[in-house]
C-alpha cells in the first residue's frame, strides 16, 4: 500500500486522479490540496508515501511548497506534475530534492506506476519532461532568477531582500546583472523576458 496527497488547483485533474489512481494501484488517497500551502498543511499532517504536487499552482507554488515539505521532512519523497519543462525550475526542483517527475498529460496507470517507482526507492523523470529541460540558455544564475521571480510578484527592493533574507544592496546588483544579461530596462522587464524564455 503506497499512500499519497494530491496537490493540483485544477479541481477536474485533481479528482480524476483521486478516483483513478486506486484503481490503477495499490493506492490510498490521504488527502487532495488546490493550493500549496494547503498541499505544505496536508503533506506533514498526513505524511503521505509520496506527495503528488502540482508544479504551478496560485499563491505557493509547487517549488515553493516542496522547499517548505522537504524543510520539515528532509527524507520526503515527492512526485512533480509539470505542463512545462523549463530548465531552470526541472534544476531547482532536483535541488530542492524531487524524486520524480510526470507530464500532466500522462495516463493514470502511468502515474501509479511512477509513485510505485519512487516509492521502491527509485527516481523518475519523463522522458518528454527531460528532453526539454537539459535544453538550457538561461544566462542567469539561481539567485538572479530567485530575486526576479520574487520581483514578478510585485514586491519592492526591500521587501524582496527581506523574503530572500540578503542585504538590499546584494538585491540590486542581482537585479542590475540580470537586467544586463537581458538586455532589459527595468527589473520587472528583466523578469519578464525570464519568464517568456521558460527561465523560471
């Protein structure tokens, strides 16, 4: 018996999977979150096997959520489900330590087998998920796009150094780099340009 928590905001996905996953496998649903700090709350209330998480989701996004889980639970297994492979978040996901990862178009029975897969101790990444990521231009470093996917959430200099927890200082010369390598005007066009090439 493998339990999991589904984590996706699409409601119609989410329940597929909560009803379709014990059919496929020896598989228990211990909870479904539509957010992630609800995925973050059921996750170490419940813990599950292996969480499956959404990667884009409102408000916590699956990053954000697996950085918090892994935090508490450094040993947690996790499944990310992706739409987009982007480079940089595939990297900052096997940092964060991601097991495995599934295309969100994939069949039921695949993704049972693949919580099965990482379960048993092993990992997994689709190979349509692969193939897309190690195709990586991104000029920018991990804390450049650390500081611009912060700044694409409206915050100002300061509130950013105060989330990342550097000096307002170290903010701008981020900033400033990642506005060169971009070849852009303003902080919020640098990530704006970052997010249309699939940076982060």
């Amino acid at each position: 018996m493998t339990t999991v928590v589904l984590a996706d905001d699409e409601a119609l996905l989410r329940k597929a999977l909560a009803a379709l996953l014990p059919m496929e496998a020896d598989i228990t649903v211990l909870a479904e979150a539509a957010d992630g700090a609800a995925a973050i709350e059921a996750t170490l209330r419940h813990r599950p096997d292996v969480p499956v998480i959404d990667l884009e989701m409102p408000g916590v996004d699956g990053l954000a959520a697996v950085a918090e889980i892994r935090r508490a639970r450094p040993a947690q297994v996790i499944l990310m489900l992706t739409r987009h492979a982007r480079p940089g978040v595939l990297r900052r996901a096997l940092k964060l330590g991601v097991q495995g990862f599934v295309s969100k178009s994939a069949e039921p029975a695949h993704i049972a087998t693949v919580i099965g897969t990482l379960h048993a101790g092993r990992r997994w990444i689709d190979p349509d998920v692969s193939a897309l990521a190690v195709i990586d231009d991104c000029p920018l470093t991990d804390r450049e796009l650390d500081v611009l996917r912060v700044t694409g959430e409206g915050y100002s200099v300061a509130e950013i150094a105060d989330r990342l927890h550097v000096a307002q200082g170290t903010v701008r010369n981020y900033l400033s780099n990642a506005m060169q390598k971009t070849q852009t005007q303003t902080r919020h066009e640098a990530a704006r340009y970052a997010r249309e090439h699939d940076w982060m």
